[in-house]
C-alpha cells in the first residue's frame, strides 16, 4: 500500500509539472507573438505579422501591413486587403486587389476558385447569362445588362442560381460555372443591389478551410487560440490574449499542489472504506480536520478563475482514472482514453447500473463512497468551465452527504461524435 501510495504521488507531481510546462509555454506564445493592430484591425493566431515568428500563424495567413492595411495574400485570388475578421465564425471579409477593379465579374468567373484554403460565403450563388437579345423588362433575381461582360452583339447578365427559368428568355444561355458574391455590407440584400455592390467596391466574404481554423473556432466565444510548437497543434489560451501572461510563481505552484492535495484526500477516503479499523477512523478524523483547516486557511488566491477551472478538470480526471483503474470496461471500444471512460461511467449512473469500477467494493457504505467521488468528479470534468464547482464547493461535496449530491449534466461530447 505505501508503495502504491508512492506511486501515486509522483503520478500526481508529474500531473502538476506537465500542468505547470503548459503554463510556460502558454507564457512563451503570448510574448513571442503579441496581438498586434493593422489597418484597424486586430492581428492574432491563426493570423501573424510577416514580422513575427512563423509559429504565430497558420501557413498561408501572413499579413502584410501595407499603406495602413492589412493585405493578405490568397490562392488563386492574390493579394487583398483585409476589411474585418470574425475569429469566432473563422471568415475575414476582403476587398479584392486592382487586377479585379476593372470587371471584377468577368475575373470571378473566369478565375479558378477550386482551393482547400477557402471559399466564398455569401448571399447569393450566381449564374452568367450570355443573352442575344436585352432582356425587357429584367425579372427579379436578374442584374444587367453588365456592359464588361458583353461584346458585340451579345447581352451579358448575371442571375440567381435559383431563378425560376420561365422568366429567362430563349435567347439566353447560361455558359459559366457559378460563382457566390457576398451581401451588401449596408444592409440592402436585394439581388440587384447586392450585384451593384460587389461590382462598386470588389468586396467578398471568405470563410476559411485551413484544419487551424476549425480547431480555434471552437476556442473564440470564450477564450483565443494560440499554438504550441511542442504538442504541434492548437490550444485554447484563458484570459486575454495581451503581451506576455502576468501569473505569479507561486500561483502556478500552488495550483499544481492543489489538485496533489485534493487527490489525496480522495484516496484516503477510499482507504478508510476498505478497512474499517480504528486506526482508519482515526486517519478519517485527521483528513476531516485536514479539509477544515485548508478550507478555511489555504483560499487559492493567488491564481486565475481560468487556472482554477483547468485545475479542477485536472482533479476530476485523475479521480476518475484512480476509481476506474484506466481499466478497459467497454468491450466495443478499443482504446482507453478520458473520453471513453467518463461517458461510460456517465452512462451507468445515470441508469442507476453498476459503475463497473476497478476496485472491488463489499459494503454498501463502501459503494456510496465510490459514487460520491464519481459524481464530483463528473462535476469536475463539465464541458463549460462556468459549470465546474470552486474549490470550496469540492471540498464540501467530498466531506458532504451522498444524498445531498446532484447528478451532474453530461459533462462531453459523444465518443461517436469524437469519432466523426
């Protein structure tokens, strides 16, 4: 038992220097690749800087700061200027460069617009109808004639890809694949106004493919996405995302020593259910008086809501990992993960089936025990940081009643949804 206890520690101080890496290299992107402004708009990952260090960004999503604009260059459509970017909606609105200025129509449909980087998300998918006679009058979802796309003798209009075909004339073929240009920025969405609007200012909405963008989409309604060039992927930082992140030491340490803390005195729950001595009920009473004092004495104030949120997610795996013995229950799954073993024990609890734990229980005060640190655990790994419970109330519910705790919300996605 000492040695598995000793095990368990170091298991646990390992889980606080990984905890405490991150932090630093959390640390490291937000100084080496500091927000910047450019043409009034704000510069961050999966954007850069040409100026800052590659890992700033996503390749591909260099920013130029030119003439007081940001200028980004794209696949197949060159160098445009960046008008206003949704971090959280992973699109950027652009207005096209000069080469487009003089019929930026003729070059939409002319160019190949086939690339894994992007693709246009506007209102309205268009058609070009190249007509032998002027149509009169022109039917609604019709804009022109486009004197540019013209030429002799031959009447060029754009339509809405969804126009009902009676209103288009014989002499009117349609000969181009379709293109999409994006709504009037001042809020006329009309067809006709939307074509007039595109041709005056060359403005497009791009939503972007690149896998970056997907993976920090996730991150932007609470937080900013950042890369780590150890794990090479992205992560989603806490607090905001200016200059280097100002945390005391002491915070970081302690924050580690915390979760070493609360994870032992869930373990030594678990011993005292098993063996039911005096020396145990002695142990019992020294924890309680332990949790009090640190209740009371040891408030965690020296480190972040964010940092307090991640800390008790941390708790709450290592708990469940503890309980479960990173054990295989589930047949049909391959592989252990914390995905899988959580959303199982979920599963049998709220079915009021046997949590199929590593440890073998005999007493039914043993099994409530058992529960008891399943369900806060549950509460401690809730997808919505807001949902996960303070410190306090951790400690409460560990020393607190069975009865007195709630089933949590199914704190994850689906493994099938992981699977997709």
């Amino acid at each position: 038992m000492t040695r598995f206890l000793c095990t368990l520690f170091v298991v646990l101080l390992r889980a606080s220097y990984i905890e405490t890496t991150w932090a630093d290299e959390d640390d490291d992107f937000k100084k080496d690749c500091r927000e910047a402004t450019c043409g009034g708009l704000t510069i961050r990952y999966p954007f850069r800087l040409q100026s800052s260090p590659s890992y700033c960004g996503a390749t591909g999503l260099e920013v130029a700061c030119s003439g007081g604009d940001a200028v980004l260059a794209l696949p197949q459509i060159g160098r445009c200027k960046m008008i206003h970017i949704d971090y959280q909606h992973g699109f950027v609105r652009i207005k096209l460069g000069e080469s487009w200025a003089r019929c930026p129509l003729r070059t939409l449909f002319s160019t190949n617009l086939t690339t894994p980087s992007y693709y246009f998300d506007g209102r309205f998918d268009l058609l070009l109808l190249n007509c032998s006679k002027e149509i009169t009058p022109v039917p609604e979802g019709v804009a022109g004639p486009i004197s540019c796309l013209g030429s002799e003798g031959r009447f060029a209009y754009v339509a809405e890809l969804y126009v009902d075909m009676v209103d288009i004339p014989a002499s009117c073929n349609a000969d181009s694949p379709v293109r999409n240009i994006s709504s009037d920025a001042n809020g006329d969405n009309s067809f006709n106004a939307t074509v007039q609007y595109f041709m005056r200012t060359q403005e497009l909405n791009l939503r972007l493919t690149i896998p970056e963008i997907a993976n920090c989409t996730a991150c932007e309604s609470e937080e900013t996405c950042g890369f780590s060039r150890r794990r090479n992927q992205t992560y989603c930082m806490s607090g905001p995302h200016h200059g280097p992140n100002v945390k005391l030491i002491a915070g970081i340490a302690s924050g580690g020593f915390v979760v070493v803390v609360l994870a032992a005195a869930a373990l030594l729950a678990i011993l005292y259910v098993v063996r039911k001595s005096e020396r145990e009920q002695r142990t019992r009473v020294k924890v309680e008086k332990f949790l009090a004092t640190y209740h009371s004495d040891a408030k965690p104030t020296r480190y972040s809501f964010a940092d307090v949120k991640k800390m008790t997610k941390s708790f709450g795996m290592l708990v469940l990992e503890m309980v479960g013995g990173r054990k295989n229950l589930d047949p049909e799954i391959g592989k252990q993960s914390e995905v899988y073993f959580p959303e199982l024990v979920y599963d049998r609890l709220v079915q009021s089936q046997d949590l199929g734990l590593a440890m073998e229980m005999e007493h039914e005060e043993e099994e409530e025990i058992m529960k008891k640190l399943v369900i806060v655990a549950l509460w401690c790994i809730q997808w919505s940081p807001m949902d996960r419970p303070s410190m306090t109330r951790i400690l409460q519910m560990l020393t607190g009643d069975l009865q007195s705790l709630q089933i949590p919300p199914k704190p994850f996605v689906s493994s099938l949804d992981h699977g997709n």
